[in-house]
DNA sequence: TTGTAGGCGTTATCAA
DNA sequence: TTGATAACGCCTACAA
C-alpha cells in the first residue's frame, strides 16, 4: 500500500481517467510518465527551472505524442488576463476591412485574439432606439461575460441616444480599457482614441480645390453627431479661409436621404462648383445626383471624397479622395488596448491623431468659368 | 464562536475580500446577503428551483446593485463549451463580409460567439510553403488552445500544400467539428461542407450565354486545388455540352498573372466572343485586358462574372453575374458547427450547396456576327 | 529536483 | 430550502 501523502493524489487520478473527454492535459502525461502534475506543468512551461533531463525529455515526448495543448481559459481564470480583446465594428467596406487587419495582426503578435462582433448591420432589423440599445447591450455583455481584457470600438449611430452611453459604461465602470475608433467618447469613460488629423485632411482638400480657382464650395457633412465628421467639417471650413472671396455651404446627410440633400445642395444658385464629400459613399451619392442634374464631372463640377475606398476608384470619372490609415489605425488601437490591460488600466487615456494624403485622381479640375 | 461546519468557508471568505480584483463574483453576493455561495449560484442561473422568495429578491437585488454578470470562462471549464467558434477566413471583399456576418448572426442567436482570425492577407509576408504553414498552424493553435468548440474554415491557397493539412488534422483529431465553405475537404477530416451549386450556376451562365447567340467561348478559370474552381469550370462546360457547336477554352489563371493569361486567352483566334471569369475579380481582369486590345464590352466581347460582389455593378458597364447567397452560407455554416458540437461531434458530416441566380446587366449582348 | 496543498469562480451533488 | 464540498485544469507556494 502506497504511503499516505501519496494515496489523495492516486485516488483523484483514478476517479479522472474514465471521464476525460479527449484532449491530454497535465494529468494525462504525469500519469504516462509517472512524475507528479506540478512536474510536468514547470516542464511545459519552459520556465528557466531545473529539471532532470531525461524527466524533461520523457515528459516533453509524452506531451508531443498526446497532442498537449494549454487550456487558456484556465489561465485566463487565474490570471484574470484571457488575452481577448473586444472589437464592436460596423458593416463594413474595405475601410473597416483594413481597421480590422490591423487590429488582428497587432493582437496575434501579442499573443491576443479578437472577439469581433458587429454593430447593428441588418437593413431589415427593427432601429427603434430600445431594441437598438438593447442589441448592443447584449452584445457587450457577451465580451464582458468572456472576460475580455480590453474593448475596441466603433461610434455606432447609437450614440445619438444618451441611454446609449450607459451600455458603455459597462465597459468603463468595470475598468475594462477601451479605445474608440474615429469617435471621441465624453472623457468620463476615461477611453483611449486613435483617428484621423481632421484639420490636416480639411487643409489639404481646401488647398487643392483653392489652388484650382474653385470659390464656391459645398461640403456635405456626415452625421454630426460623430466626432469626425464635425472636425472634419471645421476642418475643411476653416482651411477655406484663407480665401477671403470663398463661400461654402455645408449640409449634414443623413445616409437614409443622401439623395435629397445632395439634390437640394447642388440646385443652389449660384451652384458650388466643388464640393468635399465627408465619405466617398456620399461621394457616391453625389456623383448620381450629378448625373441626374446633367451636370459633367469634373467639368462641371470638382468632387473630393474621403476614405479613399476602393470605390473611389472605380468610380467613373475615379475619384479624388483623402487617403487615411485604417491599417496603421486598427494597430495602433490594439497596442493602445494591449498596454492598458497590462497596466490594470491604471495609464491616463490617450488621444492619437494620424495623418492623411490626398489621392489625386480625375474628379477634379479647375472651374468652367468664374463667376 | 461559530460551529465547526462554518469555520472552513468563512475563512476562505475572509481572505479572498481583500484580494478581489473589481468584478462582484458568487461570493461578494454570498456575504452580503448571508446566505452561501451555493444558493446565491442556483437563483442567479434562475433554474426551476424552490428558493424563499425574500431570499430570492435580496440576491437578486445584490447582484444588480454590483453588476454581477457570470464568468463564462469557468462554465467553459466545468462543462467543456467554451461557446466560441474559430472562424477562419481570406482577406475580404464584400462575399466574405456577407459570409462573416451570417456567421456571427447565427452564431450570437445561439449563445456562441465567432473568433475571428484571418488567414494571410499581407502582401508583403513572406509567402514561402514553410512560413504560410507555420503562420496557419499557429492560428489553428490560437483556437484550439482557447477550446474553440467548432471551426469555420475557409480553403486557404495552402491547401496546395500536402503537408497543410496536417494542420487542419490538428483540429480534426482532436475531433473538433469542421465546416469548411466553399472548399470540399478530403473525408478523413469528417468534415461538413457548405458550398454553392455550381453545376447550376454553371448551366445558368452557358444557357444565357447560348441563348443570345453564342458558340465560341471562354473560361477564366479559378485555381483547380479549389474544389469549387473545379466544380464550377465543369458545370458551366458539361452546361455548353446542350450545343454541339459551341467550343470553349478554359485556362486557369493565378492572381499574380492573371493580365497574362488573359491576354493569351483573348489573343486566340478566332476569338471567344463570350467570357465566364470564375470570379468577379478575373471578370475586372477581363475587362482592363479588353480595354488594352481594344474591344468593347459587351459588342466585341460578352462577359459574366460569379459572386456579384460590390464591384460588379461600379464596373462599366455593369457586369452580369452568378449571385450566390453569402449570408445564407454563412448562418448554415454556423449552424452546423453549432449543432454538432451539441452532439460531441458525433453527427455525420453533411454537404450543403445553396442554389444561385443570374443577375442580368450589361456586360452581355448577343455576338456582333456569326463565324 | 520533485511532490503536495490550496485556490481561481462556478456548478453539481449530497447532506442537513 | 439551504449549506458544504468536490470537481474543472492549471499554477503558485511551500514542503520534502
């Protein structure tokens, strides 16, 4: 008979063996090696421990040979780390494409997996603000309930209602890190940012159209309820400026009515013969709208977009457009995330703001006449 | 002085308050309504359980007041259900966004949620068999060590590499459920397949194709280690069969020199008068190719795409194309992972191909003049 | 150098 | 109706 300080751990093991449903763990090859599970565990893990070599070899062949693989989410419940982070986007286009690889490829270095979710993408879905909170809440608590470290997310339309920001707050009331793409959030979250220089991207359209004697100008605005699209719409307007003789009418379009509001615009008199989209979608918009009017891009009218989309590109004539960094946005967002959860959240919030270019291409040129 | 029964837990209870690390766990709630974690345990999941309804409200209102939420991770442990599916997928474009998001549909219904990671989509990794290989297995590892319940996989290019599915041996012997899309696995993985018709979306294309006249034609065909290139190379050419007149040729084209190919194709003589480029991709190939030699699409050259992905309606002229139901795959991909890993993966695999339509545009006339 | 005990947050199983 | 206890698979401390 065994001695007692042996006869607990014999008997746990016997009891195992019959239940274990498939994967090796640690037990499994301390049993086949005949070391204990604490053993076995120090081996695995490669710390710089001293160990006996042929123990190390013997347990290191047995693990290989029964496939043994970590159970994170043991891990995950000891160290409070489950090395996932978050990430809410919106249905996407090749911007949040290039947001998420970024995203993805910084996490993977790290030793990090994305919980990607989506924000409300279904057309046919009921957008009554309840519900709409209500899906988002859930899935918020699908991260939280995973025990993500960290959440990066999107400005859904959401927050246009103040009961939105509360679904935030479950985030920042546990001290969950959280980094906001393109929107700033109210500072009480204490949330991270990363977007776009607004200003410089502003600048660099109105220089441009300036540049090609345009003096009246359009911009149609996104949502102002988003961060971005109100520093990008001081942007343009204050680079305007510089021009004392430059006028500009600025329209907000909501998504649903685009069409409308650009028509609406487009038939002022006199008309603007340039107008800055704050998307290429609406970009887009305008582009039909135009063509609707009989009006002859560039010729008739100079159209700058923004996101330099893939489409801006294939639009006919191809689009001119402000190049931004999603790519370069989405990593920055998750070493942002990363470092924080590390910190027990303990850094102060950052702001960071990256630089644009401005595509060139065949939407522009200088205006038919002057007034 | 407390009897002995108590003494063990109300120490461990006394030592862990001050360790805790922000989120209210069972036992917080125990404390501060006195009753033991047990119990707390049994009204929170809300089973059909008898509980004294004041006890009942004062731990519901405890655990409102903390923000208690269930740690999933633990569950995972205890019950073997992490809840999470790997989700393996290609660089996108507006098919896969449609995939992606009927996975995560589905898959949220059902309580479980998508881990998402990207197969290679830089294009300045190195590409080498060996790296690609070891870049795949660490994905795979990334999943299998967080206990993925199931996995969606999209056929990477390396399947071209007899020694990658090893890799996805990895999952299988560890008798994970697989769902592959799109690409038919070999049946020693057992896995399911979910795929598109392409047989009919095949005689679709020919038999509109016939109909307007034509007899020579030609296939852009996608690479034939993908089982739905092969399928859908032989749909459309066993669909032409119904003519006896009509000729094909068929190349396979790669990416990286698909303008080569397609030049060769369309340098034959006598020239097809009609395209089916097996992706909307070489369909854009197509076209810039026509562009150079000077035809005009579609008097000199009829072409059909499949996918009809966002590009197929910005080209000019609008192309027609095989539309799939990307979503649709999606939802029944998740669904069947979900589903047999309900079952211990013990469920046959099954094969499901979803039916296609023909989204007519202008990309396809009748040939300018019989041979 | 190796083994054992205790704990992570929860569920399930008895016992009270 | 409620409480205590043993898992789940692993890791950290401490003991041998």
């Amino acid at each position: 008979m065994p001695s007692k300080p042996m006869l607990n751990q014999t008997r746990k093991r016997a009891r195992r063996q019959s239940g274990s449903n498939g994967m090796a763990g640690l037990e499994r090859i301390a049993d086949r090696t005949g070391v204990s599970i604490g053993t076995v565990s120090r081996i695995l893990r490669d710390k710089p421990i001293r160990v006996a070599p042929d123990t190390r070899a013997k347990v290191l062949e047995v693990a290989a040979e029964l496939g043994y693989r970590p159970n994170l989410l043991v891990r995950a419940i000891q160290s409070g780390k489950t090395g996932m982070i978050g990430v809410m986007v919106p249905p996407f286009d090749s911007y949040w494409a290039q947001v998420l690889y970024g995203i993805h490829d910084c996490l993977t270095e790290h030793d990090h997996v994305p919980l990607v979710l989506w924000a409300e993408h279904q057309p046919g879905r009921d957008k009554s603000p309840v519900s709409e909170r209500r899906e988002d809440l859930a899935q918020i608590y699908r991260m939280i309930d995973r025990r993500i470290d960290g959440a990066i997310l999107w400005p859904f339309p959401a927050v246009l209602y103040a009961e939105h920001m509360s679904n935030i707050a479950e985030l920042s009331t546990r001290n969950i890190p959280i980094v906001t793409i393109d929107h700033e959030l109210d500072p009480q979250h204490k949330a991270s940012f990363v977007g776009t220089d607004e200003a410089m991207a502003g600048a660099m359209v109105a220089r441009h159209l300036l540049s090609l004697g345009h003096r009246r100008f359009g911009h149609f605005a996104g949502r102002q309820v988003h961060s971005w699209a109100v520093a990008r719409r001081r942007g343009f307007e204050e680079a305007l400026r510089v021009a004392p003789d430059a006028t500009c009418i600025s329209v907000e379009v909501a998504d649903e009515v685009a069409e409308i509001h650009a028509m609406q615009l487009l038939n002022q008199k006199p008309r603007p013969t340039a107008i800055f989209a704050a998307t290429d979608h609406i970009a887009e918009v305008c582009y039909r709208t135009a063509a609707q009017l009989g009006l002859v891009i560039p010729r008739d009218l100079s159209v700058v977009g923004c996101g330099n989309l893939d489409i801006a590109s294939w639009l006919n004539p191809p689009l001119t457009s402000v190049r931004q960094q999603p790519y370069l946005m989405g990593r920055r967002a998750a070493e942002i995330v990363v470092e924080r959860s590390r910190h027990a959240n303990n850094l102060p919030p950052i702001k960071e703001l990256l630089p644009t270019m401005l595509e060139l291409r065949s939407s522009t040129s200088a205006p038919l006449m002057s007034p």
